[in-house]
C-alpha cells in the first residue's frame, strides 16, 4: 500500500485519483503532480514502483502544502478572522454561512437540525363514563 504525507492510498484506484484523498491535493494539482513524477496518470496504485511512490512522495512533500500543515494554516486563519471581530470571524462564531447564502431558508448544513415550533397539546378528552355527572340519591 502507498502511503503519501501520511494517508494510505487505495490500491485499487487510479493514481490520479488516489492521490486525492490527500487533504489538500485536487484534480488540478493531482494532474500536475503526476506529469512531474513521469507516473502514468491511469496506472492503478497498487501497479506503482517504489521509485515511483518515491518521486510523488518527494514531490508533494516539497512543493506543496499538504494534511496536517494545511489543516493548521486554515484553522489559524479562520480563528484570526473571530479574534479581530470581522463579518465573517462573527459568522464562523455563529455556525452561520459564511459566504452571504441565504438563511431565512436553507442553510442547515451550517445551522444544524431544524427546531420545531413548540405544539400546545390539547387537553385529553374525558372518557365518557367519567364526563357523566354523578346523580344524587
């Protein structure tokens, strides 16, 4: 199994592909980085040489950003926008959309499960043998 910038790749997948579940490497760079690597792009992984592995691996590690550095770069970001108080900061403190999507509908991914409106429940209908009034002897 090829494990690159700490993630195991799937075998049966092809390279161009799987080097995607990589946090941080989309269809683009995904392309790029195998014409570097002088992989063929619709080679299945597990069909990799060790030499192969290794040019993608050295890659991806030296030019680009990847998994847990990245990962931390956008979590500092985004706590940098809530310390300085702006639009956005407030809306990502909120659990709100954040890029000016609607929120009178839609929005749950952001705003989680719908809270239904409270339902006054009606009072329980007396049995009718219990609403006959009692006769007086």
């Amino acid at each position: 199994m090829a494990r690159i910038a700490g993630v195991d790749l799937p075998r049966d997948k092809r390279g161009v592909i799987a080097i995607q579940y990589v946090y941080g490497i989309g269809a683009p760079s995904a392309k790029r980085i195998m014409l570097a690597a002088r992989v063929d792009p619709s080679k299945r992984v597990r069909a990799w040489t060790d030499d192969e592995t290794a040019r993608l691996r050295d890659i991806i590690e030296q030019e680009y950003r990847v998994e847990g550095d990245l990962r931390r770069e956008v979590s500092m970001s985004i706590k940098r926008l809530m310390d300085i108080g702006c639009y956005r900061g407030m809306r990502h403190r909120r659990g709100l959309p954040v890029r000016g999507q609607r929120t009178h509908t839609n929005a749950r991914t952001r705003k989680g499960r719908s809270k239904g409106v409270m339902v006054k429940k009606r009072p329980v209908a007396a049995s009718p043998a219990a609403a006959a009034p009692a006769t007086k002897k």
